[in-house]
C-alpha cells in the first residue's frame, strides 16, 4: 500500500512517488522486505520518506501468530543511501482463533 501526496500551487497532481510506503509480507523473508524497503528509498531518491515493514511469521504452538513492525525512515541530506530503522514490536503474538470466523 502506498500513500502518494498531491502537490503543485492547487494540491492537484500527484507526486511521481508515494512519501509512505507499506510493505507486509506472509511468506517474504524479513530480509526481502528490508530490500524492497531500501529499494523504494534510494531508488525514489529520498522522496518515498517512510518505509513501513510488517513481517508475519507462522502460528506457534499455541496457535499464535508473530508480528514484527520496523520503520525504516528516509532522510533529505546528501546522502542518497542514508536511512535510520526504528524497530517498534519485535513479537507481538495474535490468537488466530480471532480469525476463526472470517470469510476473505
């Protein structure tokens, strides 16, 4: 999911690149979301200015489901390349037998 702000003199077009990016993934490695991270980073130039990682990892025994939330943060300097990660929850465990009942 993206968000891409409006700009010019009326906030009538869009940006060429969103400035929030979420990336989630099930069955992606953490590694690989953290590439596809930094590829929307440096490869908009700085202008995607936040990255937001959500990795799921399978049920555990208990029939709990973990979570990692990581922010990966753009910053306008000089320095294409430069971002600072902020890991908010390592594991948060979910009971999947909320799920239970849901139809997708």
């Amino acid at each position: 999911m993206t968000f891409v702000p409006l700009v010019g003199p009326d906030l009538e077009r869009k940006a060429k690149y969103p400035s929030v990016v979420l990336e989630s993934g099930w069955s992606a490695s953490a590694a690989k979301l953290a590439r596809d991270a930094r590829l929307w980073q440096v490869g908009s130039e700085r202008a995607v200015r936040m990255v937001i990682l959500v990795k799921f990892f399978h049920p555990d025994m208990n029939n709990k489901v973990g979570v990692r939330l990581t922010i990966l943060r753009s910053f306008t300097d000089a320095d294409t390349t430069r971002t600072k990660a902020y890991v908010s929850l390592t594991y948060i465990h979910i009971s999947t037998t909320y799920f239970t009942n849901m139809t997708i």
